[in-house]
C-alpha cells in the first residue's frame, strides 16, 4: 500500500501558523473526565465531526456511476465489476468496501454532496487541503473553524482533534484548538486492583512527592469511573477505527466539546488502485459503522454530524499503473441520524469533462460548510467564510 504520509508540521508553517500548533493544548483523560464532569456539553448540542481522507480520494470508485459506459471505457484497468458494487440507484453504487455506510443510506442516514470541489481546481496536495482547511480561495492563513473558535468563549474544549499534529483548519487568528492522543484507560488487575486505590488517600504526613503520586493514583480511578466505561481499555483496529471509537466515547461521556477532527492517510492512488483503495474504505467504513453505533446506542443519538472528505477527487482517465492521477471534484458524504438522506446536487456527467479532462464542479465546498455552520454550529456563514452567504443544507 502506498504511504503518502502528509508532514502537516510543514503545512501549518506554510500557513503561518506554526507559532499557534506549538501553543496548542494537549488534552488528557484526566481533564476530559474533568470537563465532563464539571461542565457537561448540555442536551441536543449539535456536534460536528469532520472525517479528513489526506491524499485525494476517488470519488468515482467510491461512488460509482456504474451504468455510465464512459466509466467503464476510461478506467478499464480499475473499474470496479458489479460484483465489487453496491447499487442504491439505477445508476449510482457504493464501492462494495462499504457495507456500512450503504445501510446507513438506506436508512436515509447518509446524504451524498456531489461534484464538490471549488473553481478552477487546485491540484497540488498542499494548495488544494489548505483551501479545503482554510474555506478561502485568496490565502487566507486561519482555518474555517479557527475562525469559529475566535468567536467562542475561550475553552480548551471547543474543538479537538485526535492524534498528535493540529490539522491546520483548527487554526483561528487569536485562538486553536486541543488535542488528545488515542489510549483507552488500563486499570491494573488481579491482587494490586484491590491495594492500588487506598494508595491513593492522601495524609498529612505526606511529603511532595507522595502527596503526588498518591494525587495521580486517584486522578486515574476518578477518570476511570467518570468516562471509563465509554473508553476501550486499550485501543485495537485501525487508526481511523481508534480515533473514531475514542470520539464516540467521549461525545457519549457529554466531554463539552463542540467540533472533532479525525483523518486517515494514504489515499494518493497513482498505482495499484483497486487493491488500495478498497482496503481504505473498508477501513473508514467499519469505522463509520461502529460509531454510528456507538452514538445511537447514547443520549446525543441524534445530536452528532460526520462530514467525510478529501482535498480532491481523481481524473476519469486512469493511467498505465493501475491507478488515477490528481483529479478535481468528488462526493462528499454527510452521516447523521439527523441528517435528510439522499442525493444532493448533480453528479458531474463523464462525456462532458473540463478542458483538462477532469470531472466539472457542480458544488462549491464552501456551500457544503455553510449549511454545517448554520445547521450544526448555528454561526451566520458570511462571518466564517468572507463574502460567502451559500448554505446547502442536509438538516
């Protein structure tokens, strides 16, 4: 599988934010249980969790115009057979790497944005994510929901991604947002889980450092019974699987936050698509599922958002390797009990290409991020996004 690891340290730099990823809170379980506990998220808060897929995702192998015999001629080496497919339309299917997500479509779960990308299409993976993150196609240097964060109470818990490096659309003008690591709670077992706890009173005859770890053995117990039982004692399945499961975890544990961020690498197709590509989807499909899962089963089952995305789609004619080159637009989906399921926008049509071959824009991103900042951050969209008031909405 190719890894196209993308080094965001040197895309933040490239957006001049550099200085707020080095300020940028790291976030533990302690706090998090602390935060749930002291200042729950209230009832029916709307809550967004953007899904990033870095490297340029085919849309045109994960929603597949199936029937078209322009897909079949252009990509013949990588079109996916009608065993490999899903159909939900007479003319559309879901890659069959995705048993989870077409469910949820069929349960009017799942609305599929089409042709989504923005004019004149950026192909570089830098240029292109940093318009994505930025919502601007004139350079600005914060991202859409820094931008967000800049107009909120200051709090530590407004916005949270998972993993180790900030995404660059967490970045605002005087704010940022936090991160935390994926690790589930491990408690010990057997004769110790019966004496550890008392090592945690505290007494008067303490010096500092007993006092400490005395303080750090009750912290761990007190967050073990506050979000415990919502976290994996220990993380297991895919990156994307673990970053998924701790978000679900904490939204169910009322953690107070607002916007989460969570991304998988590698989708950069130049060779041997078919292969890569499904084992992906597979992935952030299963992923999907057992969230969706796990927030139904919760009190917020019907306050949670998902918005899956990549930087760019790839071009209709596939190349000698066995894969496709940078492309333009592709779908974008949006899952959420809430959500009005169904098709939005127009599917870009294959016998009518730009002049570089590449599939047409029929939907601006920008109005996908309108309808998401009025319908789930209920933020007027022109103060996010300059000069920008389009809102599609799938609330």
């Amino acid at each position: 599988m190719i890894n196209c690891e993308f080094d965001r340290r040197r895309f933040l730099q490239w957006m001049g934010a550099s200085l707020f990823a080095a300020m940028t809170a790291q976030l533990s379980l302690e706090s998090l249980a602390s935060a749930a506990s002291d200042s729950p998220l209230a009832a029916k808060t709307p809550i967004l969790v953007l899904v990033t897929l870095y490297g340029g995702n085919d849309g045109l192998n994960t929603v597949v115009p199936f029937t078209d015999p322009h897909y079949e001629r252009a990509r013949s080496n990588i079109a996916l057979s009608h065993s490999q497919l899903i159909p939900f339309t007479d003319s559309l299917a879901f890659n069959s790497s995705m048993p989870s997500i077409s469910a949820l479509y069929k349960r009017r779960k799942v609305a599929i944005v089409q042709g989504v990308s923005y004019p004149n299409p950026n192909l570089s993976h830098f240029s292109s994510m940093a318009i994505w993150q930025s919502a601007s196609l004139t350079g600005l240097s914060s991202g859409w929901i820094g931008r967000w964060l800049d107009q909120q109470p200051h709090s530590p818990f407004n916005a949270i991604g998972v993993g180790s490096t900030l995404p660059p659309a967490f970045v605002g003008v005087k704010s940022v947002a936090s991160m935390v690591d994926v690790g589930g709670i491990q408690l010990p077992s057997g004769p110790v889980a019966s004496v550890l706890p008392r090592l945690g009173h505290s007494s008067s005859s303490d010096v500092a450092l007993e006092a400490a770890a005395a303080s750090s053995i009750t912290d761990l117990f007190s967050t073990a019974h506050r979000i415990g039982p919502h976290i994996p004692k220990s993380p297991t399945g895919s990156w994307i699987g673990q970053q998924l499961s701790l978000v679900s975890a904490l939204i169910n544990a009322n953690v107070p936050t607002r916007v989460w961020e969570v991304n998988l690498s590698s989708f950069d197709t130049h060779t041997g698509e078919q292969g890569d590509q499904n084992a992906l989807l597979a992935e952030v499909d299963a992923a999907i599922g057992a969230f969706m899962a796990k927030i139904s089963e919760g009190s917020r089952s019907t306050d949670v958002t998902v918005m899956i995305y990549s930087e760019f789609g790839r071009r209709v004619q596939s190349n000698a390797s066995d894969g496709t080159d940078h492309g333009t637009s592709a779908p974008v989906l949006l899952i959420g009990n809430r959500v009005k399921g169904g098709l939005y926008e127009e599917q870009p049509p294959l016998k009518h290409l730009d002049v570089n071959g590449n599939l047409k824009v029929t939907t601006d991103f920008r109005a996908v991020y309108g309808g998401l900042l009025h319908d789930v951050l209920a933020t007027p969209v022109s103060d996010i996004i300059p000069s920008w008031n389009k809102a599609l909405s799938v609330h």
